[in-house]
C-alpha cells in the first residue's frame, strides 16, 4: 500500500489514508469462545440429564400419530390394497408420493454427511449427525410404502434375490427392481455411516458414566433416586460400552477412522446421487408424457436435497432453541442451509420451467397437453400449490433479514416440505390421470386409509427422531472439536498459521480458522 | 515391571501435544500412542504411522460386490430361469448396471467398516488404560500420550524422564 500511495499525488493519496480496508471476518463455527469440555459436556448432557417434560409430551403424541399408520397398514392387510384411492388409469397414488417424498428428505443427510465433508465444509460438524439420524429415519417411512404396496406384504421378500419355492427371480430389467436395490443399500449404508461416526461418541458417554460410578457421588432427593441413577449410569456403561466396541481414542484409532470416513463419504456420494436418480426412473423409463424425460434425475436429486434441507431446517430449529445450541449451530450455519435450499429450490424452479418449454420445443402434442393439463386442468390447485412453496418462498432467502429470523425460516422451511410432496403428487397423478386415451381418464382422490397412513409417518418420524436426541449423542463431539481453534494442532491461527509442516496440511481443513 | 503396561503423560494443548508427539516418534520409541477426544490434523505424521490400510478392505469389499451383481443378474435372468420380457436381452452389461453399481457401494460400505474395525483390532472391550481415572478424562479435554512397556526402548525411569522433559504432567504409570 505505501509503494502505491507514493507513486500517486499527494491528494489521492491523501484520499486513499482515509479508507479503511474492510475486514473480512469470518463467523466463528463456535461461537463464545467454548472450550473442549464444554462441548463434550453439552453435547452429552442432553444424553445424560434426566428426561424432560417436554420430551415425554412430544413422545404421547407421536406414537398416537404413529399408531394412524398402524390402523392404515392393518386395515389394508386384512382387506387387501383396493382400499388404497387407487382406481384404474391412476395406479399410483399416494403410496409412491409418500415413498418418494420421504426418499427425497433423507437425501439432505446424506448430502451434509458427505458431498460436504468432501468439499471440507467445516460448518457441517454440528448438523451432520441429526441430519444422518433424520436420513434414516425418512427411509423407513418411506420403505413402508412400497413394501405395503406390493399388497400381499408377507411375500415382500420376493423383492430380494432369495430363493423361494416358485423357482423364480426378481426382473432385473425393471426400474423398480433397480430400486429395490438403491433404497436397502442407500439405508444400509446410510446406518453404517451414522453408525461409524457415532463410535467415539459413544465411547464418550460409557467413559463419562464409568466417571461418574468410580467417583460414586450421586445425589438426589431420595434413596431411590440416587439408585435409580447409578443403575441408569451401569447401564449406560455396557450399553454404550457395547456400541462403542472398546474405542480408546488412540491416535491409530483416528487414523483409520478417519481414513474410513473420507472413504465412507466418498462412496456415499455417488450412492446419493444414483438413489433419487433411480428413483426417478421408476417414471423417466415410462413411455407416459410427463414422466419420459431426461431432465427427471437431475431434478429430482435437486428436489431431494431442497425438500432434505427444508426438512433438516424444521428439526434443527427447534432443537437449537430447546437445548440451548446456539453456540453449535450458530447463524452462520442458518445462513448455509437457506442458501442450500436457495440454490437448490432455483433448481428447481429451472426444471419447471424448462419442461415447459421442452414440452413445446419437443412438439410433441402429448407431452404438450400433460404439462398444459399440469398447470391448468383439474389439478391446478395442487401445481399451484407446488410452484409457489417451491418456486416462490425460497427465493427470500437471498434476503439477510430473512435468514437471520429463526421463526421465519421455520415457517418457510414447512413451506418446502408441503410443496415437495406437492410435486411428486402432480408428477404422478397428473400424467396418469389424463393419459393417451381421453376415454380412460379418470380423477384420483385418496380414501380414508391413505390418509390415515400417510399422516401416521410423521409419527413414526418423530418417534425414532425423539429416541434418537434422548439415547444418542447428537452431533459428533470429536468433528466440532476438530473445527475449534484449539484444535488446531499449529497453534491459534493468525501467528503460526502458515509457519508448519506440509503447507497443504496446516491449510483449510481446519474450517477456515487460518 | 512386569505388570506395568504403559506410563501416560498429558499435555495442556494441542500444540505442544502434536510436537510431543513428534519427539517420542524420533525418539525410536514403537509401541506408543496419542489419545485425544477428536482427530488431530497431521497427527499420523507426527507420529511416524503410514496411510491406513482401511481402502484396501474398500476395495475388496467393492470388488466383490460388483462380481456378484453381475453374477446374480446373469445366474438368475440369464442361466437359471430365462423369461422374455419386452424382448428385452436376457442378459447385458447395461440394463443391471444399477445393481451392480449399488451392491458395488453396499459391500465396499461394509469392507470399510470391518476394514476399520480390523485395523484398528476392535472390538476390544478391555484394555488396562481404561483402568487409569487420568486416561478417562480424555473423554472431555485432556491430550495423553501412552509409552508401552513392551516397547523395546522402554525402560521405566528414563521414559519417564523422557516424557517430563517434552513437557509432560501428571505422568503416572498404569499396571497392566
């Protein structure tokens, strides 16, 4: 700066004193400056406190909401899936949008588990174990679908290549075989990778109770109290103890953990990719005007990690509010996460519009009339509906004073979940329900069953989530340990920064603390 | 010292952490480790250990998967009990890519979870450190590093020395 002001006259350079560089200053992933034990000691308190009112409330009501689903599936098994809304041409209803609503949520999880993890997004840390928790659990709920749909669901095994008496096989040439395969191996993998991350954490909680029964100092109000909590604590021993396989957070232990997750999430990328991308064959292989086009896989994955995001946003932030995370999941990873939806919602707003325009540019009069009979025949309440959560709400995004109003943003992120159900529910009952033929048309509604099991998923949902913030640590102590500037094995980034070692080493891996 | 299983020293943050760790490695001492409660960048290097050998298991884990997704698409639709769907070929390298692709990603997942587990010889629900009040508090925020005694450089007094002079506290030996 002084070369240069030098060579200028006095005048501009006086003018040049006068301007202040801006600082770049980058939010800090954890914010007041914690230090380690406070991490381990709030991210396993929730674990380790006593059950909270609220928790039992929130339980009553999801296993009453999750037993609609109970009351669905045995009201269809025992009279058979004609009590499904399903009524020739529209086949498919509610069951598949359900199913790929739900696929879709999970794919967020995985995205912030792995894809970031790959792009070292050090603001993932602290999200990432409740949005693997929040995969699984929405393939659950969707893998009910699909299973129940084969109708008689005690030969659901005949969707796996075992063999049964009848001699035969699965049809490998069909796209809903492929699925079949893309789902159990997408949640099969997703439980490793959640189950992996969680090892040393839970090797956390058996040390932290083995602690507290060697110093013996229970206290409590009464007798029982202290007995209940030492019993609490020798069962937290060998039940985590038992999980976390003898982890001893040895260096050597690190070392292939590590190397394990960086391949686990490699493999988890391109796994995430091709789930929604089969997913959407199940239409795109269709020759039906509407679902036959190239553009469904990648749109689909869009859409998957928008309604994801949505999804993860509508957990989070609550969870942050009633536990007290705000130093974890500060504003900057808010900020992340709408931008996320942002980008992918514009995907998808793009998709919408270009199949429009390729349903015109491809002249073909079928394709043309499904995608005019979308926006303006009978279902044009439901495209509304699609395009405007979809299209519409998260382009407030772009505005700071949006992100930063937490309940705005809850609000917004309920918005993406509804319009992304929406969607697959135009995609699939739109084209079925006006097809080639105007004398097979038909107009689909869904029956009492249909409902009842669809909402119930939300229970079951909430169930599992519910068990898993009370039983399971819930985000990855050692990862936000990793991003902290205490972490940082070169010192505290500005005055050794760069000074160490291998230049690619010290560098960005530490979330951008240097 | 035949029931002494290793001397453990800690170190207040994880600079001086990281270069004691750099010093036992050129030390020549083997049979050591550092325990800490998250994964410290650069920290294999520091002490002396190589790349994991967990992608190999991957790899055979991935190798294997896409042999029998081949395998079980041609067994089954092409060999065992051929059906004319479509006029579709019974068999192809194209149509049953996704299966393969998928089974390919499930058995590497699954290679390289065992291959992590192997590697680093869990599970092991026993090992004398635990026993260490010291060694458990690594759980929350203190850095230790452990010199075996079945190290051949170990010797009880100068390791201990060793370890107080890169800057070591609490030092204390835990029995086997």
């Amino acid at each position: 700066m002084a070369t240069t002001a030098q060579e200028m006259d006095p005048a501009q350079a006086a003018l040049l004193d006068k301007v202040e560089p801006a600082e770049l200053y980058e939010q800090p992933l954890v914010t007041n400056n914690r230090d380690f034990n406070w991490v381990t000691n709030k991210i396993c308190g929730i674990v380790e406190a006593g059950t909270p009112t609220w928790w039992w409330v929130c339980m009553a009501v999801a296993l009453a909401t999750a037993s609609f689903t109970g009351m669905g599936l045995l009201w269809l098994v025992s009279t058979g899936v004609g009590v499904w809304g399903l009524a020739n041409p529209i086949n498919w209803g509610w069951a598949i949008v359900n199913f790929v609503f739900w696929i879709g949520i999970g794919h967020a999880g995985t995205l912030i588990s792995a894809v970031l993890c790959l792009l070292k997004q050090g603001w993932r840390t602290s999200i990432n174990r409740a949005a693997e928790a929040m995969t699984i659990f929405a393939v659950v709920c969707a893998g009910v679908f699909p299973l129940f749909h084969v109708g008689r669901v005690w030969f659901a095994w005949w969707l796996f290549p075992l063999p049964n008496a009848n001699a035969i096989w699965p049809q490998f040439r069909s796209p809903l075989e492929w699925d079949v395969f893309a789902v159990s191996t997408y949640g099969t993998v997703s439980v490793l990778f959640w189950y992996m991350g969680m090892i040393p954490d839970l090797g956390t909680l058996r040390d932290r109770a083995v602690q507290r029964l060697k110093a013996g100092a229970y206290e409590g109000a009464t007798e029982f109290k202290k007995k209940f909590d030492e019993g609490f604590d020798v069962f937290r021993k060998y039940f985590y103890g038992i999980f976390a396989m003898g982890w001893r957070n040895a260096g050597n232990h690190w070392r292939n953990y590590e190397m394990a997750y960086l391949i686990l999430a490699g493999i988890s990328t391109p796994l995430v990719l091709s789930v929604h991308t089969i997913v959407s064959f199940d239409f795109a292989v269709s020759l039906l005007p509407g679902w036959h086009t190239t553009i469904f896989p990648p749109y689909f994955v869009a859409g998957a990690i928008f309604s994801g995001f949505g999804m993860v946003l509508t957990l989070m932030l609550p969870l942050r509010a009633i536990f007290g995370l705000h130093d974890l999941i500060t504003q900057r990873h808010i900020d992340n996460m709408c931008k996320i939806c942002l980008g992918t919602g514009s995907i998808v707003g793009y998709a919408y519009i270009m199949e429009f325009f390729i349903a015109w540019y491809g002249a073909n009069p079928y394709e043309s009339f499904a995608f005019i009979n979308r926006a303006f025949g009978q279902y044009w309440w439901a495209y509304i509906m699609m395009f405007s959560c979809n299209v519409f709400t998260p382009q407030l995004f772009w505005f700071k004073k949006v992100r930063s109003n937490w309940a705005m943003v809850w609000v917004m992120s309920i918005f993406i979940n509804v319009g992304m159900w929406f969607e697959r529910f135009v995609i699939t009952v739109t084209s079925l329900a006006n097809d080639f033929l105007p004398s097979s048309w038909g107009y689909y509604s869904p029956t009492i069953v249909d409902i009842f099991t669809f909402f119930g998923t939300f229970g079951l949902f909430s169930v599992l989530f519910l068990l898993f913030i009370r039983f399971a640590p819930m985000m990855p102590i050692g990862e936000v340990k990793y991003v902290m500037p205490q972490g940082d094995p070169h010192g505290h980034s500005e005055e050794h920064g760069h000074g160490h070692g291998d230049p690619a080493q010290g560098q960005g891996a530490n979330g951008g603390q240097h | 010292m035949s029931n002494l299983h290793s001397i453990i020293a800690s170190f207040p943050d994880t600079p001086s952490f990281f270069h004691a760790a750099e010093k036992v490695r050129d030390a020549g001492y083997k049979k050591w480790d550092t325990y800490s409660s998250f994964p410290v960048h650069g920290m294999p290097d520091a002490q002396g250990q190589p790349r994991s050998k967990v992608p190999i298991f991957t790899f055979l884990g991935g190798i294997t998967g896409f042999t029998l997704g081949t395998l079980i698409v041609w067994y089954m639709g092409a060999y065992d009990y051929p059906l004319i769907v479509g006029g579709k070929p019974f068999f192809s390298p194209i149509f049953p890519f996704p299966i393969m692709y998928e089974l390919t990603i499930l058995l590497a997942a699954f290679g390289t979870l065992g291959g992590m587990f192997l590697m680093n010889l869990l599970p092991q629900h026993h090992n004398p450190l635990f026993e260490s009040d010291t060694f458990l508090e690594v759980a929350g925020d203190r850095l230790v590093i452990a010199i075996e005694s079945r190290d051949p450089k170990f010797d009880p007094a100068a390791t201990k020395q060793f370890l107080q002079d890169i800057g070591g506290t609490d030092i204390e030996e835990v029995s086997a």
